[in-house]
C-alpha cells in the first residue's frame, strides 16, 4: 500500500471516529514498544487493520476511557472462550460474521479483529482496540515470556507495528503439529470474516506477541485449573492432527480412510455412513455427538487403529511414541504423563474423558 493510500485511510478512520457516536473529536494514538519502552497511554481511538491476504481496516472505537476500561471481571475458561469465538463463525445465518472497521454485529460488538477478541472475553461493548487489548493498564492481558507458553485461549497480538494499518490479534487455540510450526487460530479478517485456520504469526521475525487474558485465570495469569474441555468440531476443509485422528478411528469402523489429516469428500461420506449406522444427524460434520460414539477405550495391551489415534495425538502434545498401533509400556507412561498435566484420573487407559481432553485441550 502506498504513503498516500495509508493516509487517506488515516484520514477516512479519523472522519469515522469524529462523526461516530455523537463524539466530537478523534485521537490517533501513539504506541510506543511495551517490550523496551514505557507502558502505552490508554487508547481512545483505533487504527488497526486486520492482517490477512490484503490490508484491511480493524476498527474505529471512540468512546470515553472508562468505557474502554469497564468489563466482567469474573474468570472465564479456555474453553468457553473458543465456544464463544466459535460462534461467529455461522451466526450470519450459517456463515462467518463479515467483517467491518465501522459496524457492530448484532451482540454489541465491532466486527473488527479486537472487536471479535472482545467478544470472545465478554468485555464490555463495543470492545477494546487492538493496543487496549496489549495495554497492561487495561486489565485484561499479560505478556507472556514466549509462544512456547501458549495455550487454548491465548492471545497474539501485533500492536507495535509502526503502520497502524496492520495491526492485528488473533486467539489461539492449539498447537497444529507436535515440532509447533504452526496452530489453529480463530480471527476476524478483512474480506472473509471470522475464520478458522492454521497460522504461524508469532513463530517468525513478526511483531506478533503472545499474551494471556488475565479472565483465563480469575486474575492471576495462569489457566484456571482443571478447565472443561469440549470435543473439536471437523468439517469439509479442517485438517490436522484431529482429522488424522478421527479417519483413524472411521477407519477402526470400516471405512477405509488414508490418514492424511486432510478432510475431503472420502472422508465426509465416511462420517456420513457412520453417522447413519448410530442413527446420528448425517450431517457429515464430527462434533460432540459423533466423537461420543465414534472413539474407542483403548489401555495397555490394546493394538490396531485406535492405538495409532491414540498415539498420534499424544504426540502433539510431544510425547514422541512410535504410532504403530500398539498399547505397550510407552504409550501408557505418555497416558499416564498427559493425565497427570490435565488432572484428570490418572490410570493409563484412554477412556471417553480422556480422549476429550487429548482432542479438545491444546
């Protein structure tokens, strides 16, 4: 984008933010490095952009400072965070919510990239900017030390671009490979809308950040303990290591599936049939119902396709074992290791919770 497309941007955000709400004036903020340099100033106006295939506007917020500041202060879990950023994802009639710098979706929020993340928190409405959301005199994040300490929930933020234009965040929801060269993300972005997909901000020479909501963890900066966890939902297009793990498992039913990771039409008609054989929605889409019947209890001494499942997901999570299909001493101590972390009974078998959590907790 040009010097002067940047600016008649600038400028077309700053007419929004004067004439929007009845307020009378717009300030650009200056935001200074939270990293090397003072804590930024509360932020009253925003001039981010969401960052996707092409540079898009993220939101104009004018409103009075407190308004920015004022928010449940009650604990949230990863887990009904990702419910609630989920929800954007058909809440427009079965699609993605569009996105817009200059609109609020039906539930009060902006449908800009912080203004999603907002929503996702239950912060107060129309929601934060991107930097408010960085700004540790907010309330609502803190900086963590590296992506390595990511988890369901987290927060990476680019809010020291010095081009305002493309400023960004997005939620992360779990790792996408045990090496961590990528993860899924939920993100509101300019042209598609809400999405969810693999990213690598944060991972390379970026500006991206990670952060952790401070409402995860009812105020202390960690996950609150022993959090809920719900089955993740695979349709047409997901792919990973969830995908690999249930064509495994359809696999184990009698539809013979290559375990790519990749879900195409071989592997919808497979969840189709199956779904139709436990007098199921045959929807084609895996969610809490289908996962129920669709994984296998598997323990110590167990083989064949349930194992390797079982084995391939332990192994995102960096246990390392062999994925051959057997149950042996290995894979009941990366078991009993994984149960141990997530609090869960601690007895080497992977059972309908475990299973869960092993899907539902990255």
């Amino acid at each position: 984008m040009s010097l002067r497309s940047r600016l008649t941007r600038r400028a077309r955000l700053t007419v929004i933010g004067v004439t929007a709400g009845g307020v009378a004036a717009a300030v650009i903020a200056v935001v200074p490095s939270l990293v090397d340099g003072p804590t930024p100033a509360p932020v009253t106006v925003a001039a981010d952009t969401a960052y996707g295939p092409e540079p898009e506007a993220d939101g104009k917020l004018v409103t009075q400072p407190n308004e920015l500041t004022t928010m449940a202060t009650s604990a949230l879990s990863p887990d009904t965070m990702i419910n609630r950023a989920r929800t954007w994802l058909t809440a427009n009639n079965g699609k993605p919510v569009p996105y817009s710098m200059e609109r609020v979706w039906k539930d009060g929020y902006r449908q800009d990239c912080s203004g999603y993340v907002s929503m996702a928190l239950g912060l107060g409405k129309p929601g934060l900017n991107t930097v408010g959301l960085a700004d540790s005199r907010s309330g609502v994040t803190k900086r963590l030390g590296s992506v390595s300490q990511l988890q369901k929930g987290d927060l990476l933020i680019d809010y020291r671009t010095d081009d305002g234009d493309f400023r960004h965040v997005v939620i992360f929801e779990k790792w996408a490979d045990a090496a961590h060269s990528a993860y899924w993300a939920y993100e509101q972005r300019g042209t598609y809308g809400t999405t969810h997909r693999q990213l690598k901000y944060g991972l390379g020479n970026d500006n991206y950040d990670p952060f952790r909501p401070i409402k995860l963890a009812g105020g202390g900066g960690g996950q609150l303990p022993a959090p809920s966890v719900s089955w993740p939902v695979l349709k047409s297009g997901s792919q990973g290591a969830d995908v690999r793990t249930a064509q495994h498992l359809l696999t184990l039913r009698g539809h013979t599936l290559d375990a790519d990771g990749a879900f195409g039409t071989k592997t919808r008609a497979a969840v189709i049939a199956f779904q139709k054989s436990r007098s199921l929605a045959a929807d084609g889409v895996i969610g809490p119902n289908t996962w129920s019947q669709l994984v296998k209890t598997v323990q110590h001494g167990s083989s064949g396709q349930a194992v390797k499942a079982a084995q391939a997901q332990l192994n995102v999570y960096g246990y390392g074992l062999k994925v051959d299909g057997a149950f042996g001493a290995n894979t009941k101590a990366a078991v009993i290791a994984f149960q141990q972390k997530h609090r869960l009974q601690v007895d080497g078998v992977v059972g309908p919770q475990t299973w869960r959590t092993l899907l539902g907790s990255r």
